[in-house]
C-alpha cells in the first residue's frame, strides 16, 4: 500500500469499508472529526456523521469525545468500535470517570498523545495506537494571506478560546490588568462562527494547557490559531509534547510568563508578521492526517483480524493432534501433578507429552510417575530425567529433539492450563502462517486475569524492558510453530540460560515470523510466587538476549549503534551523570531513525529508570535536568514523559 492511498480491506473481512463517525462533543471540536472523516474519505472509505451513538451495524463505528458515551454490556466492545481520545492527563482524568476508563480498555483506542500512551498499559488499556491529530488541508484550508486585515484594522489585542478555569482566567485578567484588549469566552463558549468572526480582528492568539499536571500541548487549539494566520503565543516547556516545526512557529514560554511575552509581541509587529507566515508552513510540514490514518487503519485491520481469527479458533474442533507439549522440571513437587491434571484434560489430547526432569531433589519424579500409573492419559508420557543438572535451556533442548507434529506447546510446572487451550492455540496456529508463536491472557495467583499486548509491534517492544521475565509473553502458555523451527534448526540456546525460549522466539522473528497473544484466557498460575532477584547470569543472558533483539526493532540501527544502545543492559554503568545522558542519548538515537511508536514508548520508560539510578546514587546534579532538556533530540525524546521528568531536578521552567 502506498503511504497515504487507498485502505486495502482484508479478504473475508465481517465489517464494511463504511466509516460512522460519532461525536459527544460539542461543535466547537467538530472540525477534529471532519479533519478525520475527510481524511478517511482521501484513503477510499465511505462515511456518514451519526447523531446517534451504535455499535450493532456491519460498519466501523469512530467515537469522538466519549467521555459520556454509554454502550450496552460491561463486555468487550465489538471489534468494529473505535474510539478517539483527546483528553490529556489520562491517569488522573480516569481516576475522576472510571467510566470513561472501562470504555477505553474495551474499544480500540486512538491516542492523540504519547504522553498518554506511556500509561496506558498500567490503565488497562492494551488495544492502542498512536494517531495524532496533524492536518488535514481539505477539511481545514488555511486563510488566504490576502484576507488577513492589516494592523490598523485589527482592533483585539489577544484572542483565547476555550473553557475558561481558574489557572486560564489568570492569565487573561492578568492581560486585562495592563490594558489590554482581550477577547474570550466568558460563561457560554463561543460558537465556531463566533470564534471565527472574531479570529481575524485580532494580532495575537493565546494558547494555554488545561491544567499543570499535563505536558501535552494544546494542538487542536493551535491548529485552528495558526490556519487563521495568527502570530501565537503559547503555553511551552522544554518538556512540553509538540511536533518540533510547530514549537518553531509560535513564542513558546511558561504560564508566569505569557503576560509579558504577549506584550512583547504586540510591540513587534515584523516578528508577529513573521509568526503568521511561519504557522501554515508548519502545518504544511506535518504529516497529512490522511496519511496518519493510513497507517493507523491498516495496523487497526490487522489487529482486529487477529482478534476474529482467535475467536474462529476458540470454537474449532475436530482437527487431528498435531501438538507436542514439552515441560521442563526441577524440584516442582509442589504443582506438577495438577500441571499433568491439566494436560490430561485438553479437549485436544496431545500427540506427545515430553517432560524433561533437571535432576530433581525432591518427590517431583514420584509424582509425576505416580500420575502417568493413574491416568491412562498420561500413560504414554515421554519422562526424561538428567542425571546431573543441567540447565533450563538444554533440558528444554533435549525435549525439543523429542517433539513432533506441528505445534510445540510449552508448559510450566506452577501452570494449569485451560482445556481449551491446545485446541485454540493450535486452531490459530494453522489459521495464521505468519504466526510462529502464539500466546494468551492468563489468571496469576491473587491478581487475577493478566492482559498482555496482543500485536507483534507490542510484544517486541515490550521485550525491551528491563526485567521483562515472561511478559508481554509468558513461557509456559506458548505455542510455537515445530515445523518453522525445524526446517531452520533453530533451538534453545544454553547462553541464554533461563530465557532461552526468548532466544527461540527472537529466532523465529528473525526468520520472518509474527508473534501474538490471544484476547482469552487460556491458562492459570497456581499460587503467586515470589519473583526471584535477578542473579549476575540472568543479568548477563538478558544482555544476550537484547543484543539480539535490537536489530529486529530497529533495522537500520549501526552495529555500532546496537553495541551503543545495548549498554542499557549492562551490568556497571558509567558511575557520573555523563553516563546517564550518554545512555538516553543512545534511545533517542535509536527511535529518532526508526518510526516505532511502541518501542519509543517502552524506552522512555527506561530512561526513567535511568535517572532513577542515578539520582538513588547522588549522580544527578542540581541543573541536570534542566541542561538535558536544553538539547534538541533529548527534549523531543524525554517530552512525552511529561511532569514526571521533575522527580529527578528542580521544576524550573527553563526556556521552552
């Protein structure tokens, strides 16, 4: 598919290429859904703006401004809903509407803001993907420069539209208190007819963020500022999330210090000039909002096709088994019987059961001999006991050596697994070529049912983090492909100890395959154990294990650059803070080559890590912060952390 042309609708695919869009909102926002909705039309879908929010239709259904919406069932949302948000500050917004949050962790979720989009796993929300809101020039045409009235005919100083709260309406009495001329909305918003009546009397427009625990920019806000050729200050920090070319094209500073930069502006009549020839060609330098949603229909096909296909699945039967299940012990007296229990039960009976016993000390070879007498199931299970330790991961491979047919499923001794689960997981597995391993949701101990992300781009960024042990994968509910693994060779690699099988995994990408987890619950952990301390060799194999899973994510990373950003992994960093910018340097590096949204979003995650580390040990001096944002790359990597930024330096807003 061409960037930007038509959407390719997938084969056999149950909704129609007809786009509803819905909005709660009132009509100041509704050139956001136009902008959208004219966009879709660009990629060849039809669409039709409903009054009336439904799901129950064959189309695709786009809610703007949701925040009232309401929708039958506590249930998963159909595949064929959307839902677009623009609010900023998600954590402390759905701690106020925990309704608005079950909506987002039931629909698929379009997230203007990457601020946003770091929280949104810890909100529950596993079905995301970043579209932000750009510009979409036939829905939203700037203002001809010949219709901009000169200086003499411009009779508002400063223009502010919007809901007026306390923080806001400081600033704007403040404006009134020096005498000036200030236009905005006071009690009742204005109209779109009214805001745009007024637009053109006025030399500046005034930007400001809602409240102080976001540092998300207004966009929608500056969009429509700088389409109608307005010189515009806006509300800015050095952290604050905004595209580069638009933070270039406005005065930028913090809220102290708006009053005396309007006024400054006011008095500069060739820099406001400047200002309003510099807007359009800022967002005429963004990505077309065309091509956004290009992108972000395609991941959305995709993702919701891999959804149907497990539902498919989770209601096939009758295929003959093809499946090998290998479980490897030490010392597991305590669960392995109820494991064997479990495996005895697949409605699908497995060809082969292999388990590998690492020499044991305790009763778990008794027991397991004691259920294969018990269960005629079980009978022809294939017990393979080392006579000296061994390791996990060649205990793994001795199994492997074993398996047959076309499907591997691997199992842990504290898991129970659903008896559907062979079934589904094998069901998916000839559904899907492209799949090489699949796995699934799962209920742990006390906590109850543990989404993971479902799509390949998540899960592979998700293994960036880092301790990632058995998440956004758990090893003991995968199912992988016996038959890529053959014709390849691949296996467990012993180097990597314990988490060989990512090694396998990560082989098996390489080797072109996709990796996925169903939306359904396909296994349980006896009892919440206590996540062992990482030992020096974990540490280490981890290290391997990111070494090789760097090139995947970022392609075009240098070897050097792999080698560079690697050392985030690594057992001793550099002990002064040169160390710490050095390893956010090399993230920032890393995801300003690539457009991976996912792996970005997991990376600045270990930055704070980072400076975690080395604010705990004393290293970051007073100034650090604020020094760090004063270059570009790192400003427009660290931005989307927002206010958290602030736990490792002093607050101050430095220049923006």
């Amino acid at each position: 598919m061409t960037v930007g042309g038509p959407v390719e609708w997938p084969e056999g695919f149950p909704y129609r290429p007809h786009l509803r869009f819905c909005s709660l909102g009132n009509e100041n926002v509704a050139e956001v859904m136009e902008s959208f909705r004219i966009a879709c039309e660009r990629l060849g879908c039809t669409t039709s703006v409903e009054a009336i929010p439904s799901v129950d239709n064959a189309d695709i259904n786009i809610f703007f401004f949701a925040m009232g919406l309401g929708l039958p069932s506590d249930e998963d949302l159909p595949p064929n809903t959307i839902v677009v948000n623009f609010e900023p500050a998600l954590p402390e917004l759905l701690a106020e509407k925990p309704g608005y949050g079950r909506l987002l962790q039931r629909a698929w979720v379009w997230e203007y803001s990457l601020e946003n989009l770091m929280h949104h796993q810890a909100l529950g929300i596993f079905r995301s993907d970043y579209v932000p809101l750009t510009f979409e020039p036939q829905a939203t045409p700037v203002v001809p420069q010949d219709q901009v009235l000169p200086d003499d005919e411009q009779d508002i100083d400063v223009i502010f539209f919007g809901e007026t709260m306390p923080r806001r309406l400081e600033v704007l009495r403040a404006l009134e208190a020096s005498g000036l001329r200030v236009a905005y909305p006071i009690g009742t918003a204005w109209t779109p007819a009214q805001r745009d009546a007024l637009l053109p009397r006025a030399k500046v427009g005034l930007n400001m963020r809602k409240a102080d625990r976001t540092a998300t920019a207004e966009v929608p806000r500056l969009s429509i500022l700088l389409r109608n050729r307005k010189a515009v200050v806006s509300e800015l920090y050095p952290h604050s999330e905004i595209p580069a070319v638009l933070r270039d094209a406005v005065e930028g500073c913090g809220k102290d210090e708006l009053v005396d930069r309007v006024r400054a502006l006011l008095a500069d009549a060739p820099r406001r000039q400047a200002l309003e020839k510099a807007g359009p060609l800022a967002l005429a330098s963004l990505p077309p909002q065309h091509e956004i949603l290009a992108g972000a229909m395609q991941r959305y096909l995709a993702a919701t096709s891999q959804r149907l296909a497990s539902r498919q699945a989770s209601t096939a039967g009758g295929q003959a088994s093809k499946v090998s299940v290998l479980m490897v012990t030490r010392n597991d007296g305590a669960g392995v019987a109820a494991a064997l229990a479990s495996m005895a039960a697949q409605t699908l009976a497995p060809r082969r059961i292999i388990v590998v016993d690492d020499a044991s000390t305790d009763d778990t070879v008794a027991l397991i001999r004691e259920r294969m007498a018990a269960d005629p199931r079980l009978a022809g299970l294939r017990l393979l006991q080392a006579p000296a330790p061994m390791g996990w991961a060649a205990a793994a491979q001795w199994g492997l050596s074993q398996a047959e047919g076309d499907c591997l499923a691997l199992w842990s001794p504290a898991e129970r697994g659903e008896a559907n689960r062979l079934q589904v997981q094998t069901a998916f597995l000839q559904g899907s070529p492209a799949v090489g391993a699949v796995g699934a949701w799962h209920i742990s101990g006390e906590t109850g049912v543990q989404r993971v992300p479902e799509m390949h781009a998540q899960i592979l960024a998700g293994l960036l983090a880092h301790m990632p042990c058995e998440q956004p994968l758990r090893m003991g509910s995968l199912m992988l492909s016996l038959p890529r693994i053959r014709q390849r060779g691949l296996g467990f690699d012993a180097t990597l100890g314990r988490f060989a099988w990512m090694g396998l995994l990560l082989a098996l990408v390489g080797d072109g395959a996709l990796l996925a987890n169903l939306d359904m619950i396909l296994s349980r952990q006896q009892a919440e154990p206590l996540a062992p301390a990482p030992t020096e060799a974990d540490v280490i194999a981890l290290a391997h294990v990111r070494e090789r899973l760097l090139p995947l994510v970022f392609p075009r990373l240098s070897s050097a650059g792999a080698r560079q950003l690697a050392r985030l992994y690594g057992l001793q960093w550099t002990a002064d803070a040169s160390g710490a910018t050095a390893l956010l340097r090399d993230m920032a590096q890393a995801c300003a080559q690539h457009d991976e949204v996912q792996a970005a979003t997991v990376l600045r995650g270990e930055c704070l890590r980072v400076l975690d580390v080395y604010a705990q040990n004393g290293r970051l001096v007073p100034g650090y912060i604020r020094e760090l944002m004063q270059e570009p790359l790192l400003r427009d990597f660290l931005a989307p952390i927002g206010e958290r930024i602030h736990a490792f330096g002093p607050a101050e807003p430095g220049p923006a």
